[in-house]
C-alpha cells in the first residue's frame, strides 16, 4: 500500500511537475511572443508615423506656399488654400496648413470649419520651433481647437530667392486609423505612451490620456504647460509596478506581463504591451487542462491504480511464494527425513558413480558409517561379477535413459556376507534435461532367493513323487481293474452258481420231493384203504394228511417252478417267458400279453439273466406299479436281443433314490449278460424296461 500510495505520489508530482515547466515554457513562450508582437508593432506604427515626413517637405517647396508668406494677399491666400485643400484631400489628412515666423495660422484646409485655427499662434508647439530652427519635426498631440489626436509633420519654408525660413508648413494627420488598425487586439492591452506617462493611443477607450503610472505634480504642470494632451485631468490608469521589472499590477491586485519597447524617431515615446497573467496562464494553459492535463491525470491514476494492483499482485504472489517456499522447506524436512529415516536401502550417486547420499538403513545393513560411504564409488560394494555388469551395461544405459528397474546385484557388507538386491533407480535431470544424480532403492532379495531355491529344490522333488505316484497310481488303478475284472467274473461265477445251485434245488424239488411225496400219498391211500375199520378220526386224518400232502407237493412245485422253471431248460427263453406272462396272469387277474419274434437259439447263462430281467420287471410291475395291463415283448434287432416289459401303472421316477435291490439287480444281470438296461417311466404315465443284449455273431 505505501509502495502504491508513494507510485501514485511520484507519477502525480511528476505530472504536477510537467504541468508547472509547461506553464513556464508557455509563459515564456508568452513572452517571447508578446516581444515579437510589440516588436512588429513598434515597426509598424514607426512606418505609419513617418508617412508624411516626405509630403510636408514637398508641401513645404510649393511655389504658392513661399509666395503667401512673401506676398500675403488675398490671391496669394486663395492659391495657398487650394494647395492646401488639395494635399489634405490627396493624402486624406485631417487638415494642412501654414504659419508665418511668429507661429501664427495664415492658411489652412479647415478654413471653413468651426474648428479653424487660422489666425491662431501656435508658436508653443515644439514642431513650430523645431522647424522655424530648420529641422523638420514630427509630433504627437491633441489638437487645440479641435481635440483630435493626431501626428503633425512640420517643416520650414525657406525664401525662394535668400534661401531664408520665411515660413512653416504643417500637416496633420489623424492617429484613429493607426489606432484601429494597428492597436485591435483585444486580448491583450497596448498603449502608446508619452515620454511623461500619458496614454495616448490605447485599445481600450477607457485608457485615453490617463497616466499609466503615477507621477508627481511637477510632472503634470509640465503636461499643463506643454498643451500637447490638452487642458486634463490626466487621471491614474491604476497599474503599478511591482519588483520584478516586467510584472504589474492593476488596482485590483490583477498582474499583468510588461513588455515596452521605443519607436524609432520617436526614442521617448513607448509602445507597452500588457498581458493578464491569468488570462495567459489560462491561455496556455486551457489546452493543458484540456489536452494534456486530462491524459495526465488519467494516466496519474492509472499508474497509481496499476501500481495498487500490481502491488496487490507482487504481494500476492509474494505470500504464496513464500507458502510455497514454506512448504518446499517442509516438503524437504521431510523428505530427508523419510529418505535417512525409512526402512528402505535408498542411495544416489552422480555422474560418475560416486555416492552423495545413502539413507540410514542402508548403513545399517551394510555396517558402515556413513563418512565411509560417502564419495565412494558404488561398485566398491559389489561382488566382482556385479561390478563388471553396472560398469559395461547398467550404467551407461541408466544415465541415457534415466530409469531401470530390479536389476541384480550382489553387495558386499563390510562383514564380508554377501546380500543379493534388487536395484532400481531413475535420474534427477538439470533445466537441460541431463541426467546428473541417481534415486536408488535396493531390495534385499537374499532370502527370497534362498527361498526360491528350496522352492525349485522342492518342486524338483515333488515332480519326482508325482511321477512315482501317477506310476504307483497306473499301477493301483491297473490293479483294481483287474480285481473289479475279477469280482465281476467273481459275481457272474456267483450268480452262475446260485442260477445251478437252485436248478440242482428245482431238480432235487421236483424229482425227490416230488417222488417222496407222492409215494407218501400212496401210502396214505393205502392206509386208508386196508384199515377201513380204523375209527372215523382216523380215517379224517388221514385224508387231511392226503390233503396236505397234495398241497405240499403242489407247493413244492411252484416253488421249483419259481427257482427255475423247467421250460427254461427245455423249451427256451420265449416259452419261459410266455409261461410267466400266463402264470402272471392267473395269479393276479392283470391283463399280461406276451409278444415275440422267432428268436435263435442262445445260451443258457443269457437266457437265464433275460428270463430273471422279465420276472423281476413283471413281479414289480403288479406288486407296486398297481398296473391292470402288462405287455411284455421279445424281439430281436441287428445286434442282438431286445426284452421289453412295460405297463400302465403309476410310474416312478427313475432319478430318485430307490431303497429296494430290484432296478440294481436287473441292471447287474443286464451288465453281467454284455447288455444294459433303459427305464423309462413318469409318474402317472407307466413304465418302460428295456434291455437290450448284443449277441456275438449276430447277423
């Protein structure tokens, strides 16, 4: 803000400054140029005050001029008066005329007029003595009877034979002209004044044969006395001088510019130029104010209001510098305290590889003191090996492209223990970009690889028991398929036993049982026959025991039947098959219908397991399928046979678990007979067995 406000004082000073030397130069300017003016003036009104030297002396040689003053009569004063009139009208004069050696008027050209002087002495003025004497003269005054100013031109006339002065002529000219044409300024005030202060041509009437500066009484009984200005008063102007010589003042403390200058032949007359001060410092300065000044006010403000901004912008950026530097300061603190305080090998090298800076774990680890490190080259801490590899292709490649990463090392602690690393690191670049410092970290990968070579060591080992197990593995699963090869031909050899084990039961039934039993109804009958006088209870008995004896046998066989049912044997699997629809049939009032094609002959052992796959298909379909129609269907295809049984029962889902042996146990026989078993079934919608049995050599 002081920084502003002292701008703003300076650039207005410096303004104020300008202003002040510019109104000075233009004053000054002012006052050349009023000297130049009342010079050109001073000139000016010369020339026209000295018009008539020339036409007074030539008026002064005319012939009837000299014989007037010789011969005075009313002739000569006729043809005197006409030269007269005719110079006075010629040269547009105010009046000419003639006076004798006393000073008296004997002829003029306003002879006619109510302010005619002819006969008046007019011996007191000085052109009369001046040329009465024989010097031509000039001179300024009022005239006496007809209170107009004017320059008189005066010179002798001489005798035209004794060459003595006989006479003077005057001539007359008004100074209204000169007045009006050269004292017009208006801005400024231009006065001619007497050698004794009087006013005589001015450009403001109010001036007229005042006094410009105050004079004592001596002096004004000597204007009295000369009659040159009149009978006065000859009051005060009002200026006076101050004591700078070219300064005055009015009566109203108004200063002016003085400037005077004399007229040649007229060395005690002075033209005098007066300049209002103010109206000239307004004159030159109005273009200031209006030109200048403006600009330079505007560009005073301007400079103050840019100078407040720019300061509030340096002060701005000032403070956020300095936050900013605040925070680089802290930013670096902490920097340098998590770079020598973190748990991490950090190091940075320069150009050429020496160290300029490790942090305080990488001493640590290394067991050296950190004025031993420092300055070092960095591969005095490698192994040899990693020496030759940072030194022919790591660093070179690193201060080219400033970065690489995990590269492999091995550094050597001053105990002598080598550490395996992984080092990475990019460049600090300089304003050119060139990379001169490194920011290094380093990984201690000693135990990882350690751990890395257990590792391969261990699954180098375990690939070797994984080989010795897959081998053991084909070796045990060749085994157990040769055991489940073995208890499959196990259980088929069972089932082939118990198949011969209950056809031996069957045959036993039916040829042993069957033949002791029938015996035993022999005997029975004969009992009964031969001891017909045994009491009737007996009798009874023994016909129970008939009864029960047709019944066990009747048993007997349909339990032969169901083991293994002779048609089998000797009629064939169609014939057994039909033989069980009907059987079926009978037992359980279902409507069982058995269909077949021709069907080859095949062996026992796969007659038997379609026989089995029937009855169980059939017994299950009656006992929980609540079926009333069974089809059951023996049919061949190219490959072999085909056994279908299906009904029209509740159905089942074949997904479910199932706790009974049935389904398992024609699947087995099925899978035991080289074929296999389909079940279709629904709820609601019955089921479908089908097994079907692919004979060797079947065409």
């Amino acid at each position: 803000m002081i920084l502003a406000i002292f701008a703003f004082l300076s650039v207005s000073t410096g303004g104020w400054l300008f202003y002040y030397s510019f109104r000075k130069a233009s004053i000054q300017t002012g006052e050349t140029q009023a000297v130049a003016q009342l010079k050109l003036l001073t000139d000016q009104l010369a020339t026209s005050l000295s018009e008539h030297i020339k036409s007074v002396r030539v008026l002064s040689r005319i012939k009837e001029l000299e014989t007037v003053l010789v011969d005075t009569n009313l002739e000569t004063l006729f043809k005197a008066n006409q030269i007269l009139d005719m110079f006075t009208r010629s040269l547009e004069l105010d009046v000419s005329y003639l006076m004798d050696l006393k000073g008296n008027t004997i002829c003029s050209s306003n002879r006619n007029q109510f302010d005619s002087f002819v006969g008046h002495d007019f011996s007191f003025r000085p052109y009369f003595t001046s040329a009465i004497q024989g010097q031509p003269d000039s001179y300024l005054a009022l005239g006496v009877t007809s209170m107009k100013r004017g320059v008189y031109y005066s010179h002798p006339v001489y005798h035209p034979e004794k060459q003595e002065i006989i006479g003077v002529a005057v001539i007359k000219s008004s100074i209204e002209f000169l007045e009006t044409t050269l004292f017009s300024n208006p801005e400024h005030l231009l006065f001619f004044v007497s050698p004794n202060g009087i006013i005589f041509i001015s450009n403001q009437s109010r001036y007229r044969f005042k006094l410009l500066w105050p004079v004592d009484n001596e002096t004004k009984d000597q204007i009295v006395q000369s009659r040159q200005f009149g009978n006065g008063p000859w009051g005060w102007s009002g200026f006076r001088r101050t004591q700078t010589k070219d300064r005055v003042t009015d009566q109203n403390k108004e200063a002016y510019l003085y400037t005077s200058l004399s007229v040649p032949r007229y060395p005690d007359w002075r033209v005098v130029s007066l300049k209002n001060k103010k109206l000239l410092e307004k004159q030159f300065s109005a273009p200031f104010i209006k030109g200048i000044g403006p600009g330079v006010i505007f560009i005073t403000s301007l400079a103050g209001i840019l100078v407040f901004f720019l300061y509030q912008q340096a002060a701005k950026e000032i403070s956020q510098r300095k936050t900013a530097e605040e925070k680089l300061r802290i930013s670096e603190e902490r920097y340098r305290h998590i770079y020598h305080k973190t748990p991490i090998m950090l190091h940075s090298i320069d150009t050429k590889g020496r160290i300029i800076r490790v942090s305080d774990h990488w001493v640590d680890v290394m067991g050296y003191d950190r004025e031993e490190v420092i300055g070092r080259h960095l591969t005095d801490f490698f192994t040899p090996e990693s020496k030759k590899f940072a030194l022919s292709k790591v660093f070179p490649q690193f201060f080219n492209t400033g970065f690489f990463k995990d590269i492999p090392y091995t550094y050597v602690k001053k105990s002598k223990d080598k550490m395996d690393i992984l080092l990475s690191s990019y460049g600090v670049r300089d304003e050119t970009g060139r990379v001169v410092r490194s920011l290094a970290v380093s990984v201690d990968v000693t135990e990882k690889n350690r751990t890395q070579k257990d590792l391969e060591h261990a699954k180098e080992k375990l690939a070797r028991y994984s080989h010795d197990l897959e081998k053991q593995v084909r070796l045990r699963t060749a085994q157990l398929e040769k055991a489940q090869s073995s208890l499959k031909n196990l259980s088929k050899n069972i089932i082939a036993s118990q198949e011969r084990e209950k056809e031996q039961v069957a045959r036993e039934l039916h040829d042993h049982l069957g033949q002791v039993l029938t015996a035993l109804r022999i005997d029975v009958m004969w009992v009964k026959n031969h001891f017909t006088s045994s009491p009737d209870q007996a009798v009874d008995r023994a016909e129970k025991m008939s009864l029960l004896i047709d019944k066990t046998i009747q048993d007997v066989r349909d339990m032969a039947y169901r083991l293994r049912p002779r048609v089998l044997d000797d009629l064939g699997l169609s014939d057994a098959l039909e033989s069980l629809v009907s059987d079926f049939e009978k037992r359980s009032n279902v409507s069982c219908v058995f269909r077949r094609d021709i069907i080859p002959q095949i062996d026992k052992t796969l007659a038997t397991a379609l026989y089995r796959i029937g009855q169980e298909a059939v017994t299950n379909a009656i006992r929980h399928a609540k079926a009333t129609t069974i089809i059951v269907e023996l049919r061949t295809d190219a490959k072999g046979l085909v056994l279908t049984v299906e009904d029209n029962g509740i159905g089942f889902n074949p997904d479910e678990s199932r706790t009974g042996f049935g389904l398992e146990g024609m699947m087995e026989r099925a899978n035991l007979a080289g074929g296999w078993l389909d079940i279709t079934s629904q709820k609601g919608s019955g089921t479908r067995i089908t097994c079907k049995v692919n004979v060797e050599g079947w065409s």
